[in-house]
C-alpha cells in the first residue's frame, strides 16, 4: 500500500473501527481518540503490511485492538447507575452530580448502513455495560470472536495467544455475561413502527407537560437512570413523579429532536427557561430508551451536552 493513497484506503473503515474501539472503551470520546492512534500507528507501520497475510480490515482492527489493550491498562470500568448503586423509588431523592466516575456513553448510529456496524443489537447500551464487567482480554475475545466472527485462530495471531487460550477467555467471557444477565436482550420488542409511534407519542407528552400521558406509555417497571448522576428509579409511579419534579423545576417548555443510539430509539431533549423571557431551546439531556410490547422499560438520560455534537444535533433551538 502506497503512503500516498493511505488516507484514501483506510477511510472506508473509519465508521466500523470507531464502533469497535467503542465496544472496547464504552465511550465515544475515548473510541475517537483510539481510532486517531489506530490510524497513526498504522501510518508508521506501512512499510511492514502485507496484504497476502491479512486484509486491510483485518490488519487495521488488528492495530485498533490492541491500541484498546494498551489504553485499558489501569482504567476502571465505565459504569451506568444501576451498576454502581442499588435503586430506589423515591422521586424525590437528592441528585448529587459525581463527575469523576468514568461514566458508560452512548453510540451514535443514526444513518448507518446496514451491515456495517456489524452484529445488529451488539451495540445495546446494556450489553455494552455488562461487556465493561470483562476484563480488557476478554472482551477483544468477546467482540471478536462474537461480533466480528473471526476464527479462533485469526484472534490468537491478533492478541499473540494460543487458539486455546482464546476459546478459554471467550468460555469466561460468555459465563461473565451470563451472571451479569443483559435483560434488555431478552425482551420481546414491537415492531419498528411499533417503536416510532410510542417514541413520538411520548415526544407529544413530554413537550405538552402531559405527565399522564407520558406515563401510559412507561412499562410497569420502568427504568429510569440519569449519569452523571448516581441515582436510578424503578417503577411506572417514581417516574411520573420525577417528570413532574422536572418540570417545577425547570418549567414546562421543552422541544425533543428524535435520533438513534446504540441501535436504540432517543431524543435530544431541549428546555428552555422557566422565566420565558429567552425565547431559546437549549440542549439539555440525550435520553435513550428501551422499548418492549408493554412500553417503555428503560431510559438512560445522559447529561452530558458535548455528545450532541456526535449525535449531529444542535446546541440550541429557535
């Protein structure tokens, strides 16, 4: 491969490697920078490719895998609420911002083609949370063995193991997950239109302050959970109330934008100013659901207004 066509031959896989630095690291920031680094050790070793040994892609996700490796050495695990503390059905429980827990963040993945983010549904905010209990060498086996589909033997020569240590730390892996119990998979979802008209149906709600409404649409046990926070609710009746403690709290008038995270329904939610004297909608939260047959069970709001610019979405609204 010629230095001078690099860019133009590594470009195509620039999407795919940043979902799967993302799958690795469980956030958008930390996966940019991994793919820059994939992309700069490649350039240095160009000279080294052979293309009769290994594809392009597999050489690239080779470099993007280990770079994970290399950049997981001492760090925690990301984290959502539900793995951090028990939950409660208090709405009125005091919300205490902890910024210095490395919280798990969503994937942007509207306007993906199909296919190219591989697996359909390995990029489930709760799979990718219970992926975060593996350690860092289980998890490349995981991902790629599971989702990538490469053979034992293409791992082993990636991570410079043996075949058998690669069918062992998957073995772990799969009994890891299992124990963490990823339920969201196992939830029998609507239809895709299905999905649309209960996500559009609580957009109308929730910009008409129509907290019964709303709550028609919650399952039962729904899930609510709000990173950076350190608080999570359960339960149809905590929900509503909480939405109603949102609103005395930052008034009534909010415009939601619609878009896809993880391969997942989501909204960036945009309020604007109790007093109603700045006519602006400004980005609040990116909320992400889970929806099943009897609504919605989960939604993850993350407060975090940089990953708007990832999501393709504006900071503010006229």
């Amino acid at each position: 491969m010629d230095r001078d066509d690099f860019d133009q031959q590594v470009a195509p896989y620039r999407r795919e490697l940043l979902a799967h630095c993302y799958r690795m690291l469980g956030s958008v920031h930390d996966a940019e920078d991994l793919v820059q680094e994939t992309m700069l050790r490649a350039w240095r070793a160009i000279d080294s490719y052979d293309a009769e040994r290994a594809s392009l892609r597999t050489w690239l996700y080779r470099i993007a895998t280990n770079a994970c490796l290399t950049a997981l050495k001492g760090r925690g695990r990301r984290a959502l609420p539900s793995g951090l503390v028990g939950a409660t059905t208090d709405a009125q429980a005091p919300i205490e911002l902890a910024m210095d827990v490395p919280w798990l963040q969503p994937f942007p993945t509207t306007g993906d083609p199909a296919g190219a983010l591989e697996a359909r549904g390995s990029l489930r905010l709760a799979l990718v949370a219970a992926m975060q209990y593996l350690p860092a060498r289980q998890r490349a086996v995981l991902v790629l063995r599971d989702v990538l589909d490469w053979s034992a033997a293409d791992v082993a020569e990636a991570l410079e193991t043996t075949p058998a240590s690669v069918n062992s730390a998957l073995q772990r892996a799969r009994a890891r997950l299992a124990e963490v119990d990823v339920k969201e998979d196992d939830v029998d979802e609507p239809t895709d239109k299905e999905i649309k008209t209960i996500v559009d149906d609580y957009v109308r709600a929730f910009e008409a302050a129509d907290v019964q409404g709303l709550s028609r649409l919650l399952a039962e046990r729904v899930v609510l959970e709000m990173p950076p926070a350190p608080l999570w609710l359960v339960g149809r009746d905590a929900y509503g109330e909480f939405i109603e403690r949102v609103y005395a709290m930052r008034g009534p008038s909010w415009r939601m934008v619609t878009t896809v995270a993880n391969d997942q329904p989501a909204v960036g939610a945009y309020v604007r100013a109790a007093d109603g004297l700045d006519p602006i909608y400004r980005a609040h939260s990116l909320q992400v659901f889970a929806v099943s047959k009897a609504g919605i069970t989960h939604n993850i709001t993350f407060f975090d207004q940089s990953l708007f610019e990832y999501f393709g979405l504006p900071l503010h609204l006229e």
